[in-house]
C-alpha cells in the first residue's frame, strides 16, 4: 500500500490518499479548499491513473470535511464515517463563514462504520479502531500489513489532540490512546491529521502526556 500525503486549508490539515498495485484508491479527510488545492488532489489522482472508490472521514470538523463535497461530486463514490460523527458536519455549514470558507459545500454520509468493521480497496483491508476523546465520534484506521496508521488528531508527534471543541474529553482521548494504540507495534508508523509523522514506539517514549 502507498500514501500520499497532501497539506491543506489554513488549518494545515494532512489529506491522505492509500492506493495499490491495483490502481484502487481511497481518501481520507480531504481538507482540499478552493480551485487550486482541489486541482492538486485531482492531478495526482489522474497523473497516477487510479480509480478512487471510498471516501472516509475519521471525524468531521471543519478542516478534514472541506473538501468532502468536491471529492464526492468529482469521484461518485460514498462518504464514510462513524454515525456519531452526523451532528458535527452537519454543524460545519454554520460556522465555515467564520473561518473564512463562505464556499464550503455540505454534503451527508453515506455509510457507517464503527470498530471492528473493514475497509477494503484493492487486495488492502483497513481495521476500524474507535478512538473518541477529540472528537465523540472519531475512528482511526490501521494498516496491519505495511503497520501504517492513519490517526486523525487523536495521537500527534509529541503531542494530543486537542479536547475544548464540542465533543471532546481529555480523559477519555487519554484513555483511548493507551487503550487501543499502545497495544500496536511499536514500529508502526502514525500519519496524523496535522504535523509530521511519528511512531508509536516514539510517543510511548516521548509523548510528554504519558
């Protein structure tokens, strides 16, 4: 399996799309806003000839779901995310003016998931890890194969993610990272929602919230 990683939006949000020999392709929160950034996710989709079949979000605050519209228009393919996840895009259209992003388009989910179930495309699978705390609703995807997670902002280089939105609870973010992300190897490789990527083996090491 291959990632590539864009950044995105002024919030410098990290848009992932994991694709295969087969040319079968997913992406998971693109943050893409405006022509240009959209342009940039499309030229490599096409330049790399690959068919992308999934849309996943793995939380639904503003900077991960800006380019949900674009990528479901563009790609015809149905949007996936955990159900508790609803009521947090469907807030989004209400505060993206805020933020500077009068353009955003809402769309709705077209699929849940929830741990334990699987994401296939191409000969990959992805296990579902449910993991709220930074948001109530927020999933991460794992990669047992190449050990690749691919983490959201729940687990950051030397860092958490943050608690004080709606949704949140520090404890329960805490929690969930010893609970369901300690327990992997530590080679594995985490692909954050904002920031560098980092190993599990290093936060356990040197997160200073552990």
């Amino acid at each position: 399996m291959q990632i590539k990683q864009f950044v995105f939006n002024g919030f410098a949000e990290n848009t992932y799309i994991l694709f295969d020999e087969s040319k079968k392709a997913i992406i998971v929160d693109p943050g893409c806003y405006g022509k240009e950034e959209e342009a940039q996710l499309q030229l490599f989709v096409d330049e790399n000839d690959l068919e992308v079949i999934k849309l996943l979000n793995t939380h639904c605050h503003i900077d991960h779901v800006l380019g949900n519209y674009f990528v479901k228009q563009t790609y015809n393919v149905p949007l996936v995310m955990h159900e508790i996840e609803v009521p947090y895009l469907e807030s989004v259209a209400s505060y993206a003016g805020n933020y500077g992003f009068a353009q955003y388009s809402p769309t709705q989910a077209d699929r849940f998931i929830k741990e334990g179930d699987k994401i296939n495309f191409g000969d990959q699978e992805l296990d579902i890890l449910f993991t709220p705390g930074h948001s109530a609703g927020h999933v991460v995807f794992y990669h047992e194969q190449s050990k690749s997670l691919i983490g959201g902002d729940v687990l950051f280089r030397q860092s958490i993610g943050r608690t004080d939105l709606p949704g949140g609870n520090h404890q329960q973010l805490l929690d969930n990272i010893r609970d369901k992300l300690w327990p992997l190897p530590e080679d594995v490789t985490v692909f954050p929602g904002h920031g560098p990527q980092t190993t599990i083996g290093f936060e356990k090491k040197h997160n200073p919230f552990f």
